[in-house]
C-alpha cells in the first residue's frame, strides 16, 4: 500500500519539472505550413493535460479517484461554472504543498479561498457533471 505521505512526495516530484518539461516532446511534424502552428498548439496543450492526467491519477492513489476525475473533466470543459466548482473541490481537498505546485498547470494564478464544506462542493460538482 501506498501512503498518503508518499503520493505526495511523488507528486511534488512530478509538479516541481519546469511547465517546459511537461511540454517538451517534440511536436509531430506537418506538411502544411499554414496550419502548424495551430497544431503544435493543440499538441502541447494535449501534452500538458496528458501531463495533469498523470498527476491526477497519483494523487487518487490517496484521494477519492471518482471526485478526481469529475474534477480533471470539469476543468476541462466549457462550462466555466464546472470548472469553478472544480477549482473549489481542488482548492478543499488538495494538501497545501500539493495545491500550491499543481496551482499553475490548472490555469489560474492562485488558489481561491474556501467557502463551502466539501461535501457541498463535490454534490455540487457531481450533480452539474451528471447533467452534461
């Protein structure tokens, strides 16, 4: 068995590379000049998610996996107010050393402050992902 302790370490391992790193493969390369750097974008962005995805799948080796990948797909969506209430689950339930490494691969400068219990947050977050 894994401790919780122990996920956190690698997962400060995996968060603490360079944004760089995370996107560092190489592009695949295109033959139409006018649409590469359109793709390139969308593939260092699918490198970068791959890359949260990883990260998201250590740390359900300590949280609830269920609650961890409604948030990664809420973040991920359209709906601005999933991904808030995302963000808000995240903020709650992730250990402050965690929280403060992964913050910045998520797309926001800072984490928010709590308001709600997170049993609150994650019916919330569970009923609006069951309706898209």
């Amino acid at each position: 068995m894994i401790t919780r302790n122990r996920v956190i370490a690698i997962v400060k391992v995996e968060v603490s590379f360079d944004r760089g790193v995370w996107e560092s493969q190489p592009p695949q390369q295109f033959d139409d000049d006018a649409d590469a750097p359109v793709l390139i974008d969308r593939l260092r962005r699918d490198l970068l998610d791959r890359s949260l995805e990883h990260v998201f799948n250590l740390l359900a080796l300590s949280l609830d996996r269920g609650s961890l990948s409604i948030a990664f797909k809420a973040l991920h969506g359209a709906d601005a107010r999933l991904r808030g209430t995302a963000l808000e689950y995240l903020e709650t339930v992730l250990p402050d050393e965690v929280r403060d490494a992964v913050w910045p691969y998520l797309g926001e400068e800072r984490p928010m402050r709590r308001a709600r219990a997170v049993a609150e947050i994650l019916a919330d977050l569970e009923h609006s992902a069951a309706r898209t």
